[in-house]
C-alpha cells in the first residue's frame, strides 16, 4: 500500500492523495489552495500523476481546498469514473461555478492570471460524477471486487466523509476533514461507529488547540450582536459560504425565538443565497433536528420572509449597502476578500455604532486579517475604498474541524499500526505527532511518498529470525548507513515486515520500520526512522520523534502567482493570533465533542 502526496502535506490547502495499493491506483480529491502565496502554485503537483495515472476519483467533500483543482484532473483523465456523496456534488457545482466567475473576473484586470479551467470543464467534471450513499460498501474498479470502500459521516460539512477502504492489502481510514462536536446544521462523527484500520491518514488542522465551548461561542456572538442592535447599530457577518453561513442564521433565529435577539431584518447575500438553498434541498443530511423541523413546521430554514430573513438579490445590494437602520447581513466571502461582503464591510466599518463579526479563519494577509489587526483610526482598504476603521471587530470560533483531543479520541477508536498526519501547519502536525509515542507517525510533505504495511499481511518478529534489529532490550536498531532493514534479514523483505517504507530516490537511502515489534519496542521506534529529502526530525514525546518525510526531487510548480482568494476554500478555522476584539474575549471553555468514556484507551497511545 502506497500513498504519494500532491498536496495538502504539512500545509492546509490543495489536499491530494494518490492511494496504489493490489496493484492499482485511486486519487483521493484534487484540491486548490485559496489563498495562494506569492510564487506559491495555486495547484497541487499533478505532475506526480505523469506515468501513474489514477483509475478512480473519490471526494472526501466539497470545500475549494479538496475539489479545485478536479475539473483539471478529470480533463487530463477523460475516461477516470468518478464518486461523491450527493450532497457533495451538489455543493461542488456551486463553489466551482463560483471559481470560474472568479478567475475569468481576475483574468479581465490587467496582468490578470489565465483562468485555471472554464465552465464547460466545470459541467463535464460534474456530469461524470457517481453519487455513492454513506455506509454502502462499494468497488470503485468493477473489475476488483477484493478492493471496496464505504463512504463514513465526517461531520464537518453538509455531505463530507471519510474513506474506509479495504483492500487485499489492508485496511486503511482517510478522514478527509473532520468535526467530532454537533453542529446545528449536521451532527458530528460518531466515534463508537468507527471501524479500525491498518493505516490512517488523519488531518491535523487543530493538532496543537482546543476549542472554547461551543455553546459559549454562541451565547458571545448573540450577546455581542444584542449589544450592537440595542446602539442603533448594524452588523455585518462575512462567512464562509458553505457551513459558516448556515450555522449562523440558525444561531440568531434561536436566540431570536428566546426573546435574546432584537427580531430586525436578516439578510443573506452573496453565494450564501445558493448554498442555504442547496442545503434546505439536501435535508436528508442535515441534522435530525432540522428534519423535523422541516416536517412539522413546513417552513424555510433559511431565508424567510415571514421571519424577516431576506435573500439579496443582486440589483437591490447598492440600496441595502446605504441604509443605516439596525439590522444584519451575513454575506461571502468570510475574509472580506471578494462577492458582497467587502461592499458592506466598507460601509459599516465607518461607524461607530455597526459591528463587523467574523466567525471562521482569516488568512494572515487577507482584508478580514487587517480588520481584527487594527486598531480605531487605522486606515485599511476593504474592496475598492480606502476606509478609518471605527466599527467594533470580533471573533469567535465556531470551527468545523476536531481539535487535538477529540482527534485523539478518533485516533485511538481506529487503533491504527500506522498513523499518518496530513492537513495542517508543521507546528500542529508536530503537536499531534507527540501525543502517539506508542504509533508509528509520519508528517509527510508534498511529494512525499510513504509505503504501508498492513498489520494483516505482516509474519511476526523475532530477535532470532531478524538479524537487523536488536529486541532483546531497548529495540535499538542494528541498521546500517543506506542498507534497509530487510535486506539485513535471512527471511527476506517478505519476512522482514514494514509499517512504512519512507524513500529518497535523489539519494537513494531507503528505511523499513518494522510492524511486528513487541508493544516496549514500538514505544521508540525512531531508532529505525530514515527521514529523506528536506524533512527534519520533529521532537517527539518520549524521545519518539515524528518522521518527517519530504518530497522526491523537486516539485513542479505550476506557474499561477497568488490570486485572489476564492470562496468555499475551509482552509482552516485557526483562530487569528493578532489582537482580538474585547468583544470576543472571555476565559477558554472546556472542549467539546469528547468521550468521558475513552481513558483506558487513550493511557494505550499516551
């Protein structure tokens, strides 16, 4: 089992993963990264796929990070079959339609970029999507029945899901992106239904947070929005156009129908509009509370006029953006960095009285960055004006993603022999690693190449049938510069079992871990660990570090300069670092979404 990273490895943003295991190959989303730094390729290294070209696509879900770059993969690969939960097409169509207008946008400025792909590449990607139901056990290559996944709830977004695939190889659990804490649009993973696997690729976007208490974020956010109301004032929300969105007009019509919100107009404007839509349409996913809802109350669950929550339409924003009577928009895009919310945000951030409240991740050179930055009388350009800043900025988190304890809850349901940690700034990746000194953690980069295997087809070890390694004490390992492993073992490579095989074809240096160790020796395997090309070592908890493994020879760049950030890209809901609003303040609550129940099995990986 093989698994090569084109994006998305020690980063949050362009996530794919090529997967070669009983001979064949599946590419596991194809993703774009929003907010592209200076001289940093918009796409993930799709040259990687030169010579290996994939024979089926699977889509964890839809945000722009995992799915921007696939109109590109399924017109380099027509005849490439093609799977995704329902709810994910359905979203897809709308953030990559929503790329397209963007980029063709940026395209008519001067030295605007070349749009990456058009409409009709969009519409032909679509269209070759098969629509999988979560739970049902299916062959993406019809022709390998011994090769079966299942599409598992990942709770994060409307349709998101995790890839449980089992294969003559072994079993392996690609998350995706995950939340474990209900969310009033969706609920959350359920942990307990977890199936095991040989090898996991989890993210790690919080591997060195945990949230604040939900509930609390929530009771803030209408509090601070109360306040604003009660001073005469406007509020403008930018969200993330999928999820974000959604998850606040649900919050101020609660605290509205408590009596703890003032009931002024609501407006939803940019992609928000289609996405509420989509997700009112795509009931069969959402919440059970919300399906009952819809059953018995037989309303909207979003824009409602009889409620007082309107969708903009295009022709009515230049009057709605002038108006200064109490009420709220909450508009794409979530950084101020494009569609309507930069237009409102310029109008509002002028006075006092207004608010401007952000709830997801900004990217640090992003306008909504600046905004939290600034202090009252800075002068920032949001869209096309140059501004004083004189509203009141806050933030609260109201993430999508697990933070580093509920993903060790997952981590240790799974019981995986070769963790792998994907989707999130080295720092987070490293923090993770060190909470599983008994597992085996790789912290790969783009372009790295990691061979798995599965603790199925792994014979045990011994010290007497294994002359490269050394049990009889402290599992130190006898390997010689450049020689693996099994080459040292009179049984052969077949006998001399690998958890992972980490490769520098540059240098030629070449590292098998072994699989089958007694549980003292998996406790400091890193005497076995062969880091290749520009990877270092992580510190890791108990003298365990992390294997740092990075890319083989160089990877090509696309030639894209950084373009304006696109909406639906979830790369992250880190909270900002830089001063935070006092609105927003407030002692951390106690994590969310964990399991009193797990202890016994977190004291086996700590």
């Amino acid at each position: 089992m093989e698994l090569t990273f084109l994006g998305g490895a020690s980063e949050v943003g362009a996530s794919c993963t090529l997967l070669h295991v009983a001979g064949h190959r599946l590419l596991i989303d194809g993703g774009m990264r929003p907010a592209a730094k200076a001289g940093q390729p918009r796409l993930p290294d799709l040259a990687l796929l030169d010579g290996a070209p994939p024979e089926a696509l699977l889509i964890t879900h839809a945000h722009i990070d995992h799915t921007g770059a696939l109109p590109l993969v399924a017109s380099r690969f027509p005849h490439l079959p093609i799977y995704a939960t329902d709810s994910t097409r359905v979203l897809t169509d709308i953030l990559l339609r929503d790329a397209v207008r963007i980029m063709e946008q940026e395209h008519l400025r001067p030295e605007g970029e070349t749009p990456l792909y058009d409409a009709a590449q969009v519409d032909a990607f679509l269209g070759r999507i098969t629509t999988v139901n979560v739970q049902q056990a299916f062959a993406p290559l019809p022709s390998v029945p011994g090769l079966t996944v299942r599409f598992l709830p990942a709770g994060h977004i409307l349709g998101a899901s995790m890839l449980f695939f089992e294969t003559p190889e072994g079993t392996l659990l690609h998350t995706g992106d995950i939340s474990v804490t209900d969310q009033r649009t969706i609920k959350g993973l359920d942990v307990q239904a977890l199936p095991q696997a040989d090898v996991m690729v989890c993210e790690g976007t919080y591997g060195n947070r945990t949230h604040t208490n939900r509930k609390e974020e929530e009771r803030k956010l209408a509090e601070t929005v109360q306040s604003v109301l009660a001073r005469g004032g406007r509020i403008l929300c930018p969200a993330f156009a999928v999820g974000r969105a959604q998850e606040v007009v649900l919050i101020l019509k609660a605290y509205r129908a408590s009596g703890q919100v003032s009931t002024v107009p609501i407006y939803l404007d940019g992609m928000v509009r289609s996405v509420c839509t989509a997700y009112h349409l795509q009931a069969h996913d959402l919440h059970p509370n919300l399906q009952r809802y819809l059953k018995n109350a037989r309303r909207p669950l979003f824009a409602d006029p009889d409620l007082q929550i309107f969708a903009v339409r295009s022709q009515d924003r230049a009057t709605l953006v002038r108006r200064t009577d109490p009420m709220i928009v909450i508009s794409s895009s979530g950084m101020l960095t494009g569609g309507a919310s930069p237009l409102y945000a310029a109008e509002i951030a002028t006075r006092p009285q207004d608010g401007t409240l952000f709830t997801g991740y900004q990217d640090e050179e992003s306008p909504g960055a600046a905004l939290l930055r600034a202090q009252t009388g800075d002068v920032l350009r949001l869209g096309e004006q140059s501004i004083s800043l004189a509203c009141q900025v806050a933030r609260y988190n109201l993430s999508g993603h697990a933070d580093a304890e509920q993903i060790v809850h997952v981590v240790t349901k799974v019981n995986p022999r070769h963790l792998i940690l994907v989707h999130g700034a080295p720092e987070s990746l490293e923090a993770l690693a060190r909470r599983f000194p008994r597992l085996h953690v790789d912290i790969p980069e783009v372009g790295s190449r990691l061979v798995c295997t599965a603790r199925s087809s792994v014979r045990p070890l011994s010290a007497r049938s294994c002359a490269a390694l050394d049990l009889s004490g402290t599992g130190t390992a006898l390997l010689r510069e450049g020689i693996p492993a099994s080459a040292a073992c009179p049984g052969g490579a077949d006998a001399c079992g690998s958890i992972g095989l980490l490769q520098d074809r540059a240098r030629g240096r070449t590292a098998h871990l072994p699989a089958a160790l007694p549980e003292r020796d998996r406790a400091a395997p890193s005497h076995l660990a062969v880091t290749s090309g520009l990877g270092g070592v992580g510190a890791g908890a108990e003298g365990r570090p992390a294997n740092r493994t990075a890319a083989h020879g160089t990877a090509r760049r696309d030639g894209h300069p950084r373009g304006r950030a696109m909406e639906g890209g979830d790369a992250s809901d880190e909270p900002h670092t830089a001063r935070p609003s006092p609105a927003a303040g407030g002692p951390a609550g106690a994590p969310s979404g964990g399991d009193p129940s797990e202890p016994a099995r977190l004291a086996k990986l700590a």
